[in-house]
C-alpha cells in the first residue's frame, strides 16, 4: 500500500530526468539509489518506549513510452528492533529478524494512447489506465493487487501533478488474519477490497543560485470490512538540494535532504483492544540520492 520511506510516489526522476532518450517507445528513464536514514517510527508492538530508528536502501526506476509510464522500486529496510506480526486479536508475535523488503510496480496507460486521440481537457493532460502491484515481507507482509484510472495534471511550477484511484486486492496480510469463535476461516481472513486515493507531485524551485525540489505522495485508503482494517493514511515529502550540481557541476545527479514520514492509522491495523484508536507515526530521515 504505502512505501516505507515510502509509496511512493512516481519519482522525481521521471519528470526531472537528464536522461531523456530518441525512439518511438522509450522516451526517457531514469534509475537511482537512495539512502535514508531516521527515527521515530512506529513498529506498532504497543510500547511506546520502542519508536525505533531504521535504514533503508532503496532502488527506483522511472521511465517513460508511447504507451504510458512505469514506476517501480524495492526497498531494503534495516532496523534496530524486531518487526512484529500475527494475530490482531490477541498478540504480536516478534519474527527473529530485524530487516524486511518491500516493492512496488506501478505501470500505466495512456488513454490518449490506447484511443488515438487526445484525452486532455481544461488543466488534466491525459487519462490512464494504473495498476500497481505491491509485495513485502515486513509489516502486515502485503501482497496487494491496485487497478483504477490516473490523471496527469498541468500545474503551474510543478515537475508533474498526478493522481490516482484505485481499486484495492488486498490478499493475506498477516496482521489480519484471525480466527476468533469461528468468525472468520483462516483462508479468508486478511482478504479483502478498499478504495485508495494517490497523489503525488515534484516542484522544483532555487534559492539564489542553489537548485532544490519538493516531492512526495499522499495515499489515502478506505477501511475494509472483509480484511478488517480502518481507514488510513500515509505521506511522505521529501526537500532536497541538489548537491550535485554545486559540487561537482553535474546538475539533477547527486541530492541530499531530509523527509517527513506520516501515518495516521499505518496499515489500516486495529488496535488488539478492538478500539478505534490506530498506529500514527511521525518519522524524520536524512536522505542521500543518486541518479543514474
């Protein structure tokens, strides 16, 4: 559902890429690796003492075709506290590991492309057809299935302005899965459909002679009854300057920053005490990224 660091977003790169190349198909990609490194999160084990600090690595490509545009990435996560899962009802269960991954797929098409004529109107640019598939071992341990429609915006300032609605597969996720007085079967339960609303965003602007840019995403999605989640929401925006073009004169190669991680309900997880109340996180990290 959401990114880590997350996400979570189309990357930067796609809109801001030096890399833009000749064809029919392909007409730009970019790659990068990225470097964070924060604390305050909320590995949701119900001790407030235990809002850890953790790394991450991350490899993200951006490319854009004829046809549409493709957004994926995989996330190495390290932290310094165990990961906790299992029954919501009862007990979170430590795994004897303190890292987890997590990736996303984000494929789109262009409806312009798929009709032969343009789709744009008043500020939207094009309609599209989004899909993203998303697949993790840490936190709930997701593998989500999301297809729904995409529009690209004009925005003045703005790198690019996008957002999608999705229809949301949610299939297994450990932290729902629960089997209390014969209410739910074990092969069900985690299972279930939500509504998720995604927009993302990069406006670059300077300071004098510096070169900086703000991107992020905000996902929010709806609750489930058949998985048993609540309605969440997760963000995350980054401020980076472009180091690389003041030090080494290479420009949109080299940027640090830092970024702000929220959640208000992580995960849609409900609490053991049947409450309303949920996991909320406020997570601050240093970021180095490099773009190839």
């Amino acid at each position: 559902m959401q990114r880590t660091f997350p996400s979570l977003m189309l990357a930067t790169g796609l809109a801001l890429s030096g890399h833009a190349m000749a064809g029919d198909l392909l007409k730009f990609q970019d790659n990068s690796l990225t470097y964070l490194n924060g604390d305050n999160f909320n590995e949701m084990n119900f001790n407030d003492e235990e809002q850890r600090s953790q790394s991450t690595f991350s490899f993200e490509h951006a490319s854009g075709w004829g046809w549409g545009d493709v957004f994926m990435f995989i996330d190495y996560v390290n932290a310094d506290n165990m990961q906790y899962s299992g029954n919501h009802l009862f007990s979170m269960d430590a795994k004897e590991k303190s890292n987890f991954y997590y990736m996303e797929i984000n494929p789109r098409v262009s409806g312009s492309w798929l009709t032969g004529q343009s789709l744009a109107f008043g500020p939207v640019k094009d309609v599209l057809a989004a899909f993203v598939y998303e697949k993790g071992n840490g936190g709930p341990g997701t593998e989500n299935y999301l297809y729904g429609m995409g529009l690209d915006w004009d925005a003045p300032g703005f790198a690019f302005l996008q957002t999608n609605l999705y229809r949301v597969k949610i299939n297994n996720n450990v932290f729902f899965d629960y089997d209390f007085l014969g209410s739910e079967t074990a092969g069900d339960a985690g299972n279930g459909y939500a509504e998720q609303l995604t927009i993302a965003g990069a406006y670059p602007f300077a300071i004098g002679e510096q070169s900086f840019v703000i991107d992020g995403y905000a996902d929010w999605r709806s609750a489930s009854k058949e998985a048993n989640t609540q309605t969440s929401l997760g963000s995350s925006i980054q401020v980076k300057w472009d180091a690389g073009k003041e030090l080494f004169g290479e420009a949109r190669k080299l940027y640090v920053g830092t970024e702000l991680n929220m959640w208000h309900n992580k995960y849609g997880i409900k609490p053991i005490d049947g409450s309303d109340d949920g996991f909320d996180q406020v997570a601050v990290q240093g970021i180095v990224k490099y773009h190839f």
